[in-house]
C-alpha cells in the first residue's frame, strides 16, 4: 500500500474532516492518504483571508521542506456564481503550485454536508436536487441546527455526514464537489505512474 503524505490549508475545522473522510474513500485503492497532523497545526488558518494570503508559503513549505506528496487548500467560495467559483480559483492556480488540490465548495462546505443529509434522510429519492442557491446561514442551520455553532457541536455532525459519503452520487449533485474530485483522481493517475 502507498503512503501519500498531505498537507492542508483551510477555513476551519469542517473543510479538514471533510477532506480526512474523504480521502478515506481511497484506502481500498492501494493508497493511504496520511495528513501532516504537526504540519497542518503549525500553519493553521484561521479564515479565509489568512488562507488566500499565505496558501503559496504554506503550500510550499508543506510540498518542499515538509515533503508533503499532495497539497490541499480548502476555501468557500460564499457564492453560487459561476464567476466567483472561477476567481478564486485562478487565485490559487496562478502561482502554478505542482500537486495543489482546490477544494473550493460553491458557497460553503456546509452545502456538500446538506447534500448528504438530505441523502442519508431520504434514501430512496432520485430527484436531483441543489442547495447552492440558498444562503451559507440556512445551509448551515439545515445541517448544524444554528448558524454559527461552536466546533464542540459541528465537528461531531461534519465527522458523522462525511465518514461514509457516497462521492459519486455527491459528484453527480454537486459540480465543485465534482471539480475537487476530478483534482484527487488526476493526481492519483500521475501519482501510481511514479513508481
């Protein structure tokens, strides 16, 4: 089994669970996704700004003298339009950082977790539904009960939605969900190819 070690930078504590759960998916795949749990501590952020700021330095501080194989930036984009998905994603993307993954959900993070309660709440339904134009406060509500909870209540409530997610029916809802995947599978197909 490989061994990938990865840094991440992001907004808070929902977007790291979120992304060890998964990239848990993979485990049956020969690989075995190991975050840099000191790494990830030293250089973490504390909102959005600092991750738009210092994402580069950190990105690669983790990829060069850290040794991270793969590097994973998570940010919302608090917006539904299209346009807004493709600024910040040039941000990123301008500094041409090798092995950078962009998980950037349309509006929040919040929003792909809604989509998987809605799914774990209604199995049997096939209506292919979206959330991405409701406001970041109701998605938040929808899946935390309040708006702003503290990390006490939302990280045990991100954990449980995340940890057997099902990425292709939330690719198939969701396009930045989709766009983050596509990202993970690209790097794996480079990454099996180095040995």
């Amino acid at each position: 089994m490989k061994q990938i070690k990865y840094g991440f930078h992001g907004e808070d504590d929902a977007h790291k669970i979120f992304l060890h759960n998964y990239l848990q998916q993979f485990d049956q795949d020969d690989v075995l996704f190991d975050r840099d749990d000191e790494f990830c501590e030293k250089f973490r952020a504390g909102n959005k700004k600092q991750v738009d700021t210092k994402f580069a330095f950190v990105a690669r501080e983790g990829l060069s003298k850290y040794q991270h194989d793969i590097f994973f930036v998570g940010r919302d984009i608090d917006s539904h339009q299209a346009n807004q998905f493709k600024i910040r994603q040039n941000h990123f993307t301008k500094e041409r950082i090798k092995n950078l993954i962009l998980m950037l959900p349309v509006q929040c993070v919040e929003h792909w977790l809604w989509l998987l309660k809605h799914r774990r709440e209604n199995p049997q339904s096939t209506k292919n539904i979206s959330f991405e134009n409701y406001h970041n406060d109701r998605a938040k509500i929808e899946v935390y009960g309040q708006k702003d909870p503290p990390n006490e209540l939302s990280n045990p409530i991100v954990y449980s939605l995340s940890s057997s997610l099902d990425v292709s029916w939330l690719e198939s809802r969701s396009d930045s969900f989709k766009h983050f995947h596509n990202q993970v599978v690209q790097f794996l197909q480079v990454y099996s190819k180095t040995d």
